[in-house]
C-alpha cells in the first residue's frame, strides 16, 4: 500500500505500468494504449483493482478516457483524478516570489532560426530544434508581454527571411511577430508552432500563478514542506527548466510563467496571410483556430494528450516532419 496522494506523476506511471504489465504479461512502455495492449472492459477492472492495491484508488471510467500510463497518471494527479487521497498536494511557500526573472533577448539578431521559448522548457525546445534543424544558427528570445514583445522582436530579426519557431505561449508571440513584420514588409520565414495555447478567457498574473504551482504541487507530489533544494532537484531530474535556472531562481521562474500565461490567456488566433506549421497534441482537432490561421496552414496532429510536452519534444515522427518543414 503507498500513499498515492502525495506521489509524483512520475512514480504513479511507474505503478501503473507494472500492473498493467502484470496483467497483459508484458512490458508496459509510458506511452501504450491500454486497448491496443489487449484490453477491454473487464481487463480494465482488473487494472482498477490492481492499481487499488497498491493504493492508487480511481473510477474505471478514467482509463477510457487516459488509456496510456502516462495519461493516466498525469490525470490523476494534474488532473485531481484519484479518488479519496490521503494527503492532498501542496504548495510551498517558499516557491511564492513576487519578482519576475528578466527577459533574455538573444544577442544574434542575424540567426537563420528565431526559437521564442516557453518558459519551464526552454532548455528541452533549445535541444529539439538542434535536432530539427543541424548546423543552423539558432538564436532563442524570451516569451512575455504581447504587444511589446512582438513589436520589439520583429524589429530586430535580421537576415533574408528569418525562420520563426513559438513553443506554448512563445507561439502566441511568434505569430505576431510573424504578422508585423510581413506588415511592413519585411521577409518572414518559415513559421513554425508547436502547442500553441488553446484560446481562453483572460486571467491575472495571480490566478496564472495559483494553477501553475497548484500543478507543479500535483505533478511532483509535493507537501508544502519541501525547501528550494527538494524542489528544484526534483523539477530538474524530469527536465523541467534549463540548467541555469538554481534552486534560488525557482520563485521567479513561477512568477515569469504566470505573467507569460496571464499576458497570452486572451489571445484570439484569427488570420495569417502566409504559411505556418502548427503542431497539435490531443484528440480535439480545428477546434481552437491555430489550424485553421491560413489556406496554406500544415498541420500535424499527434495524440499523447498530455499537458507535459517533453515525450513529443523527443518524438522522433516530429524530428522527421520539422527537418523536412525547415528545409524548404
């Protein structure tokens, strides 16, 4: 018996993939479909039993709607899915900041890859796009304030059609850089956006801040009574944040993702006059405008269906369409 409540996502997988293992006799990888395992609707009630044994106690129903373990697991702690915990997450106090971490603009404004980062990924999106696109040069700016930060990006991109590349809230300010400068008449390259954000009603800073540590406590099973340290190690070893970013700096990396969220949460798509490649994660599909920005618009669809974006950072079918989409 474990005390699900206050496990990561992360050992929760790791449950569930043993007894799913156990149950198909088989190696369970974090990303197989339950059904395509051999499942069906009594095998799912063997693994609802079994996942209770261990104390990880949820409703039938969610593995039909989370039928990998990854899934699974990040609905029933993300998502607040387990049934009766024994210990809800919480937030430590120590990772509420007032201060923001200053915006880092890149110093090659000649680069033929423009990448506006997300702000807990930027380190994994950096390494993706090496990949994507070998022997480029990759310049990577900071996400922030919409309008300001669009205005003063696409002034600066130099070279015969930069390639722009948004990740999450980055996409927003990529395609409004995008927009500007084809405004004014300057060359835009390749537009790239990947998980973009789905359109929502505007939040404040604070708001953006409460849900992301309320899921940062959730995705690493945190107490409250962990210090910067516990933190920080934890969010480092599953690749969250860049190598830069000290147990310290924590607060102010919340506090930056809050504002980003909260400054891009009412953005609108709406029309591009030029083309884009829009990466989609999830089964919901031209339901929020980013696929359906322009007549030329390529979209490619992918199902982890998970808020974490690391497994589709590394996904080997996006390395082969990006190398193609950033070589024409």
């Amino acid at each position: 018996m474990i005390n699900a409540s206050v496990l990561s996502c992360e050992a929760i997988e790791r449950e569930l993939r043993d007894v799913w293992g156990n149950l198909f006799g088989t190696t369970v990888g974090p990303h197989d479909n339950f059904f395509a395992l051999g499942g069906d609707s009594l095998k799912v009630v063997e693994a609802v039993m079994g996942a209770r044994r261990r104390g990880i106690d949820f409703r039938s129903s969610a593995v039909f709607r989370n039928p990998t373990p990854a899934r699974l697991a990040e609905h029933l702690t993300v998502g607040g899915g387990l049934r009766e915990p024994a210990r809800a997450p919480a937030v430590p106090a120590v990772l509420r900041g007032d201060a923001t971490a200053p915006m880092t603009d890149s110093d090659d404004s000649a680069a033929s890859l423009h990448v506006i980062h997300s702000v807990t990924f930027r380190e994994a999106e950096r390494q993706a796009v090496a990949r994507w696109a070998p022997g480029r040069t990759i310049a990577s700016w900071s996400a922030g304030p919409v309008g300001e930060v669009a205005d003063r990006y696409a002034g600066a991109l130099t070279g015969d059609g930069p390639g722009l590349i948004g990740f999450g809230d980055g996409a927003v300010i990529a395609l409004e850089v995008a927009r500007l400068r084809a405004a004014r008449s300057l060359p835009v390259g390749p537009l790239v956006l990947v998980l973009p954000p789905r359109p929502a009603e505007p939040v404040t800073e604070e708001q953006a801040l409460g849900a992301f540590l309320d899921g940062l406590a959730r995705r690493f099973g945190l107490t409250g009574e962990e210090d910067l340290g516990e933190v920080h190690a934890r969010v480092r070893a599953a690749g969250w944040f860049s190598a830069d970013v000290t147990p310290a700096d924590l607060p102010a990396a919340a506090r930056t993702a809050a504002a980003v969220t909260a400054a891009t949460s009412g953005h609108r798509p709406g029309a591009y006059g030029g083309r884009a490649v829009v990466v989609h994660d999830g089964a919901d599909r031209d339901t929020d405008g980013w696929a359906t920005l322009s007549a030329t618009t390529e979209n490619h669809w992918f199902d982890y269906g998970l808020a974490n974006p690391l497994p589709l950072l590394a996904d080997d079918r996006l390395a082969e369409i990006m190398g193609k989409e950033l070589s024409r």
